[in-house]
C-alpha cells in the first residue's frame, strides 16, 4: 500500500438485519437505501442485501446491509448470512409482542454464528402504530441493557430514527475498527519501528515528515 492510499482508504462493514417474519426489515432497509417504503412488499425470500455509502472521518465507509426471511424455512441460510457480520440490527414489532419475546433467540443465534464482535441495535419498529402498542418503550430498553445493546424505536413507515439508527450502528462499527487498529500490537510495533527509523535517519526535516506520512499508512 502506498502513501497514496491515505486519501481514499475505504472500509467495507457487512451489517446483517434479523428478526421475526413481518417486523418490517425490509422496510427497514428500503427506506435507509432508497428512501422508499412498500405497504405490500412480500416476504423476502433468500437474501437481499443494499450497499451504503457514508463518509466518517473523511474516510469512505460503506456498509453491505444483508435483509433475509425471518420464517423458519429458511434458517438455512444462516451461517453464511452471519459470516464476516460486524453490525446487527435485532428487529421486533411493537404492537407485537411474540416478536419481542423472539429477541432473545435472534441474539443466541447471532452468538452461535457470527465469527467476529458485533456491534448490536435492538429496534422496536413500527412506533407509528402507538395506539395498538403492545411492547412499552421501557420493556425495549430494559432489555438492550441487559443484554448490552444500543437501543431505538423506529418506524420504516414515517421514517422516524431509520437514518439514526443505521448510521449509529456503522459508526460505532468504524469506532471499534479505529481503536482495534491502533491498539493493536502489529500497529504499535510499526509505528516504534517507524520512529527508530526516523532517529537514525540523517536526512533533514522535510523527508523525516514525508517518511513518517508515508510509513505510517503503509
């Protein structure tokens, strides 16, 4: 990798969407890409995933969103649809309540097959349907703290928190990355590496600058 690549350095983060049949995932995700809702849309069948582009820290970051059924038929595609996940989207229906009753399972299942830390949201979506609620606000957020996740009420409908709730996510992903890079031992020892270098160097402030630049985003 050469000192050029500091200026255009792309991430690409995989952000899975689980959660019961009908709880709104799709829309969830029609409406974050495309700005687009479908009051009839059909279950999906298999997967379906949309690409987002966002830029944080100057930096391009994109986020592979993956949508897939929540019927039981097609648990089959599992594995391969957690595989290399690092953002999930736990998705129940707040007028609902066997939905919410289903998180816990999604969370054992995200657990079992995904390979890698994930940061999670739980949403409580269709919050446009307050006069038929059947999950409260405090029992959604109760539980994303005992469980250890961000938490938002949303609706794919109105488009209330779908922009916030997906970008919190991928940006907490690009956080996390951040931190694993700089933490890490291979970073530390190149850096110190860099700056054993850089003393021996006899050469004048400029091309210490340029070397320092260019080997640190090697």
């Amino acid at each position: 990798m050469d000192s050029s690549d500091d200026e255009g350095e792309e991430y690409l983060f995989k952000v899975v969407i689980i959660g019961d049949s009908a709880v709104g995932k799709s829309n969830l995700l029609s409406r974050y890409s495309k700005n687009e809702f479908n009051m009839h849309s059909k279950s999906t069948i298999g997967v379906e995933f949309q690409t987002q582009t966002m830029e944080i820290d100057g930096k391009e970051v994109k986020a592979q969103i993956w949508d897939t059924a929540g019927q039981e038929r097609f648990r089959a595609v599992t594995s391969a649809y957690y595989r290399g996940a690092v953002g999930a989207l736990i998705v129940y229906d707040i007028s609902r309540s066997t939905t919410f009753d289903s998180v816990t399972r999604w969370l054992e299942e995200l657990k079992t097959h995904s390979d890698t830390t994930v940061v999670r949201m739980l949403v409580g979506n269709k919050c446009d349907l307050g006069n038929i609620r059947a999950v409260s606000v405090e029992d959604g957020k109760k539980l994303a703290e005992n469980e250890g996740l961000f938490f938002m009420e949303t609706s794919a409908l109105d488009s209330t928190n779908v922009k916030t709730a997906f970008e919190l996510v991928i940006k907490e992903i690009y956080n996390n990355v951040s931190r694993k890079v700089l933490n890490s031992d291979s970073y530390k020892s190149e850096l110190s590496m860099n700056r054993v270098t850089l003393d021996n160097r006899g050469d004048d402030d400029g091309s210490k600058q340029n070397q320092s630049r260019s080997s640190c985003c090697s």
